[in-house]
C-alpha cells in the first residue's frame, strides 16, 4: 500500500488533536512518502518559524534509515563519526532526536512522520504524538 495525500492528511490532523488534548505549545508535523517527499505538513499558529524543517528533518532520518528517530539518536551517541558522515550525505537535513516515526504497512515502510514543538524533556511526549 501507498501513502496517500488522504491518509498523510489524517496523521497529521490526528497528531496535532493529541498535542492540543495534551496542551502543548504551537507544533509543527510532516508526513513524508517512503522516498522521502513530502505529502503533507501542518504548522500551527504560533509555531516558531523552524518547527517545519526540524519536523521534516526527525521523518526524513527517520524514513532514510530505518528506524524512528529516537533510535537512531540512541545508535549515534556511540557512533559520533558515523553523526558527521550522516550529516554530510544527508546535506544536514537529518535531525536525529526523538519525534521521528516510521509508517508501516504490515513490514513495509510507506513513510514517517516529524513532528516538532515539544521542549526535549517532554521528547517521550513527542515521539509518542508522532506515533
């Protein structure tokens, strides 16, 4: 199954309707395809003006390797050389911490999804709005 403009749409709705539930400040989410194109983003009112990159940044690393970006976050604390070479190939656009989250479809990855807005200490908070 494909990721559709109608189902991209949903997550992203859904995911900032549990970050106003929970009252946190103004976020941004980003759905990407499994080719890491971009099907669909919502910033909220108030959200500061790089909320859009960092949250297409966590589904863009999140999507390019396979795993959500808190794993990934986990993998490269070990690994610093492995964080500069990602940078470089990715042209800076990973963001490896928490809020990244694969879209599967049974154990196919479609896409995933960024969001951004929460303040670090609530990133168990974040990575699950982008669940």
């Amino acid at each position: 199954m494909k990721l559709t403009l109608q189902n991209a749409s949903t997550i992203v709705d859904k995911a900032l309707a549990k970050a106003r539930e929970a009252k946190y400040r103004p976020m941004c989410v980003a759905v990407l395809d499994d080719g890491g194109n971009l099907k669909a983003l919502k910033r909220e009112d108030g959200a500061s003006i790089l909320r859009p990159n960092i949250a297409v940044g966590k589904a863009w690393g999140a999507v390019g390797m396979g795993e959500s970006s808190r794993q990934l976050s986990e993998r490269l604390k070990e690994r610093p050389a492995f964080l500069g070479a990602l940078s470089d190939m990715s042209g800076g656009k990973v963001v490896p911490v928490a809020g990244g989250v694969l879209i599967m479809d049974g154990n196919e990855i479609i896409g995933a999804v960024g969001v951004s807005g929460v303040r670090c200490a609530r990133s168990r908070a974040q990575q699950s709005i982008a669940q």
